[in-house]
C-alpha cells in the first residue's frame, strides 16, 4: 500500500515535467516551421535588380544623333585615308644641315643643329596654304606673297650660356622674309618687358640683307624651306587623320 502510494507521487511529480517538455519542443517546431515557412528563409527575389539593370542598360544606350555623327566620322576616314598620301616619301634631301623631331599630335616640328659653336634651333609651323582664288588686279609685292603659301619659323641662335637671338620667319617659295628680330636673355623672367628692337622692315636695308645673309649660311635658305612645306603639309594631313580618329573613339567609348 505504501508502495503504491510511493510510485503514484513520483508519477505524479514526473508527469508535468514531461508535458512542459513536449510542450517546449512542440514550441520550437512551430517556430523553426513557421520560420521556414516565412520571409525569413525566403530566397531574395531577383525582380527588382533585374529592373534596375535594365534601367541602366537602357540609359545607357547611345543617342541616335551619335550613331549618325559616327557614320560621318568614319566616311571622312575613308575619304582622308584614300585622298591623301599618308605614307608619303619625307626623307631630308641630300645635304639637309638639320636633324629632325616630329611628335604625333604636335602641330609643330623642330630642327636642331650645330654650327661653329652655336646651336641652332627652328620651331616649324604648320603652312599656310592658299588655293589661287583671290583678286589678281592688284600685282604689287605684298599682294604677291599674299597669293603664295608659306610656312612660319621661329629660329633662335644661341652660344652657350647668356643671351640668344630670335627670329620670327615666314618662308615662300622662292624666298624668307624676317617679320621680327629680338635679342633674349634667359636671366630675364617672363614678368619684365624687355625692349625688343624695332620693326626689322625699319632697320636699314644693308643691315636687313646681312641678317638674310646671316641666316642663309646657317641653313635657313629656300632649299631647306621648300622641302619643309612638302614636310609640313603630308604632316597637316597625318595630324588632321589622327584627330578624326580620335573622337570616333571618344563617341564610342
């Protein structure tokens, strides 16, 4: 009887114990069910990043107007490409006295020299040419230069160290006219106006043919110009080629 008794407590102390425990686990599977089940082990839904690429995509897409100027640029191209002669024969004539340096995308070359101690220097423009239209009543000499392409030069000599002179040139055909002439001074900053001399077509005209003189015996002479202007244009064409081809690749890119 006391067994009984005994045995029926610890039934009874045991059994809330084993319902809260299957409670607890009823619990925690509802839970991890629900959890499952819920937005919380969802998969991200790719909808709304699927969208926004295609926003970009097609915000992205090149403007109509660009497509047209593309067909433009690469029509010139061609045109450029089969119209001039890009690989033109340019070497320097026998007895050329200058060295050449031609950087792609400059509009300028420069020529280099030594000449019985001094350094002689000629920054090369791009010519400019003239096509023959023009009024032809008035034949005076500055009409006749007018109607004739040229070249512009600037050539500096200089000995050493100290001051050098500068001359500012346009080269014809037949002959260079001297438009300035300048003593520099390296030691004198850009900021002070130095007194540069008059007009070189005021100076007096002996004084004027010994500066063409001067400038003759160290290379600055129509056998040296004339072969610059031939250099000078293929250069034109070569530069105005590459620029073409520069912005079709920017209105690509």
């Amino acid at each position: 009887m006391a067994f009984r008794t005994i045995l029926r407590r610890s039934i009874s102390s045991v059994m809330p114990l084993a319902v809260r425990v299957v409670q607890r686990n009823h619990h925690h599977s509802a839970l991890f069910t629900a959890l499952y089940h819920g937005s919380l082990f969802h998969k991200p839904s790719l909808r709304p990043f699927a969208s926004t690429l295609h926003f970009y995509s097609s915000s992205a897409k090149r403007p109509s107007s660009d497509d047209n100027l593309l067909r433009v640029l690469e029509s010139e191209i061609k045109y450029s490409e089969e119209s001039d002669d890009h690989d033109g024969n340019e070497e320097a004539p026998d007895g050329f006295p200058f060295e050449i340096q031609d950087n792609p995308g400059q509009q300028t070359i420069s020529l280099a020299r030594e000449y019985q101690g001094e350094v002689i220097k000629v920054e090369v423009h791009m010519p400019d040419l003239v096509t023959g239209e023009g009024d032809d009543d008035n034949n005076d000499d500055d009409n006749e230069k007018g109607n004739q392409s040229s070249i512009p030069l600037v050539v500096s000599v200089s000995k050493k160290n100290g001051p050098f002179l500068e001359f500012g040139c346009t080269a014809f055909a037949d002959e260079i006219a001297i438009d300035s002439l300048s003593v520099k001074n390296p030691e004198i900053s850009e900021e002070q106006i130095a007194y540069e001399g008059p007009d070189f077509t005021d100076l007096d005209e002996n004084l004027q043919k010994a500066f063409h003189k001067y400038l003759e015996i160290r290379g600055i002479k129509p056998s040296t110009t004339n072969f610059l202007h031939e250099y000078m244009i293929n250069k034109d064409s070569r530069e105005y080629l590459l620029w073409l081809k520069n912005l079709k690749k920017f209105v690509e890119a």
